[in-house]
C-alpha cells in the first residue's frame, strides 16, 4: 500500500476539501493529520514530522508560500511537500513557483485520485529491496551488474 503507515499532514484552509483528502489518503494507507493556515501546520510539523506535506499555496493568514519561507529560512527541514492551488501562476507556472519555494511536486485543483497517487509516488522514499534502506526520491536502485565499492 502507498502510505503503509506513513504520516501525512494536509495543510489547507477548506475544510471540506481537508476533510475529502484525509479520507483518500487514509484509504491509501497513510496516517492523516490536518491544518487549516500555516500557524496551524508549524505547529504540527513540531509536533511529528510528516513523511509527506500536501499544502495549499494560496490560504488566509500564513499560507503555503510564507509556509515554505519560514521553514526554509529556519533551517528546519522541510518534509517532502506537494504544493496544491486552485490558480493557474501564468508568468512561471504552478510547479515552477512551488519548486523554487521548496516543494518537491505540485498538483492544480481539482486533480484526480491517478495524479494524487503519481504525485506522492514521486516524492516518497523508495525502499531500496536489496540493502533494506529507503532511496530518496529520483535514486535509482543500483543493477545486479553495477559495480559496488569495496
């Protein structure tokens, strides 16, 4: 299963959309916990740190970007995070603008339970078989005939 157990914390100021994802994350195996601003999720990264964020770049009060800012300008680390919005950035794009804010992937609302799933299968850890350790996302699992240092 996707989530086996891995917590996700949904950062985003609509409840019936917060309240939709921990249903459908929960079903993909995750451990689901929510915030509805940015004040909220600092708060829970604090007090767990997720294995994945999904947050919502555009929200009340401290949203997703200022989110990211302050994480990356604390030096905490910042979780794997999928940036979610509703709106379309035109000069540089939804995924560009997460990207360069420090998210790892982004999705545009609405998106359907295939690009969720593509998205977080991008950005967990992926378990490395044969050494028992995870990869990290984008490595790749050496070959049978790769070479290995002694």
């Amino acid at each position: 299963m996707l989530g086996a157990g891995k917590l996700a914390l949904v950062v985003d100021d609509q409840s019936d959309f917060r309240i939709a994802m921990e249903q459908l994350l929960v079903a993909l195996g995750f451990r689901v916990t929510c915030a509805a601003n940015g004040i909220e999720a600092i708060a829970r990264l604090e007090q767990e740190p997720p294995t994945v964020m999904l947050l919502d770049l555009f929200m009340p009060g401290m949203d997703g970007i200022e989110l990211l800012r302050q994480l990356q300008m604390s030096g905490k680390p910042v979780p794997p995070t999928i940036a979610l919005t509703g709106y379309i950035d035109h000069q540089y794009g939804v995924g560009r603008t997460a990207e360069l804010l420090g998210a790892t992937a982004a999705l545009l609302k609405p998106f359907t339970r295939e690009q969720l799933e593509a998205a977080l299968a991008s950005v967990l850890p992926k378990p490395d078989v044969a050494a028992g350790l995870p990869l990290l996302p984008g490595e790749d699992h050496p070959g049978p005939d790769s070479v290995q240092p002694n």
